[in-house]
C-alpha cells in the first residue's frame, strides 16, 4: 500500500462523548466533577428582545450619553439600528402574509 493510499478514518471529535469526554475521564475525580457540573450549568443566553424592547433599551443607553458615558451614544445608535431592522423585518413578514391570503382569496 502506498503512503498517499492510506487513509485516516478516525477524527477528532470535540463532543461530550469525544475527546472532550476523553479529557474529563483523565482529570482526577473532583476536578471531573466540576467540569461536568460547569458545562451543564452553563448561564443560558437571554431571552431575545423584540423591536420595541430594543428601543426602550436604546433610549436608556441614549440617556446614559447625557450624563456622560462615552460609548453610550454609539451603543444607543446600534441598538436602534437592529430595532429597526427588526420592525421593518416584521412588516415585510405581514405584507407578504396578507398578499399571500389575498391570492388565496382567504378571509
């Protein structure tokens, strides 16, 4: 068999059940358990804000440059940006909805 004919069928796999689980099972008993406990009780991400949350959040940070936080006023902008993005995105989803219903000639 040539060098190049030979294949690798194993690959690394970074999973609970891979490698990772691999890693954990070498770690002495207390520290295997701490690092199962930390990647089970790892903090969920938040809930996602809908437009409208977005910019009362805004409007706080916009609130925050007064007083004079620097970064604030380009935090506010960005996060008024996505509200918008998200409001337009929503209204897009409604017309087609209603044009779709309108060529089905539902009620």
């Amino acid at each position: 068999m040539y060098y190049m004919d030979a294949r690798n069928i194993s690959k690394p796999q970074w999973t609970s059940t891979g490698l990772l689980g691999l890693l954990r099972a070498s770690l002495p008993p207390s520290d295997r358990a701490r690092a199962v406990a930390t990647h089970v009780n790892a903090n969920p991400p938040p809930e996602r804000l809908d437009s409208d949350q977005l910019a009362e959040v805004a409007s706080a940070w916009r609130d925050r440059s007064s007083f004079g936080d620097l970064g604030a006023e380009s935090v506010a902008q960005a996060l008024e940006m996505v509200a918008r993005r998200r409001a337009e995105k929503q209204s897009r989803i409604q017309a087609m909805g209603k044009r779709l219903s309108d060529l089905m000639r539902l009620p």
